[in-house]
C-alpha cells in the first residue's frame, strides 16, 4: 500500500485554490494543532496520558489536535508541561 506523508497530502491539496484559502485562513491553528501532535508523538504520550497531566478530558487534547479549538496561552502552557517541554511563542517575518 502506498501511503502518502502529510507533507505530501497537504502539498497536493494545496493545489486547490479554494482549499489553500481556506487553509491559509486557519494556518494559525493548524500549525498550533501540528506542534501539539508533533510534542506528543514525541513524549511517546497518547491524548488519555496528555489529558490526565493536564487534569483534563481526552477529548479536550483531541479538539485542540484537530485544530477546532482556539486554546488558551494556560491550556498551551500546560500542554507544553505535560509533554515536557516548554512553550516559546515568536514574531517571525512574513514571507
């Protein structure tokens, strides 16, 4: 079976000008949701683990990987502890 990277998905999406409108619109909180996944993969955490150090609901981490909810600069801090690491936010140029 051949299976695409998300990398590659979202460059063959992006094709579609509609969808990269759309997409563009929401960058902020799918780049929030993609750290988040990326800093839980790399805790070797599940969303239940993530959750409880949080002293949350698992379905609260699964809102705020999909990129549905706007979370709190509170929520993001504690997310960042529960995965240990620390969060850092930054102005960077646009391109």
């Amino acid at each position: 079976m051949n299976r695409k990277t998300m990398a590659q998905k979202k460059s063959e999406l992006m094709e579609d000008p509609a969808f990269k409108v759309a997409y563009e619109s929401k960058e902020i909180m799918f780049s929030i949701a993609m750290e988040a996944i990326k800093a839980r993969k790399e805790a070797h955490l599940t969303q239940t683990d993530v959750a409880q150090a949080m002293e949350t609901k698992q379905s609260t981490i699964a809102r705020l990987e999909s990129g549905r909810a706007v979370p709190t600069l509170k929520t993001l801090d504690k997310f960042a502890k529960a995965t240990g690491k620390r969060l850092r936010i930054s102005f960077e140029p646009v391109c």
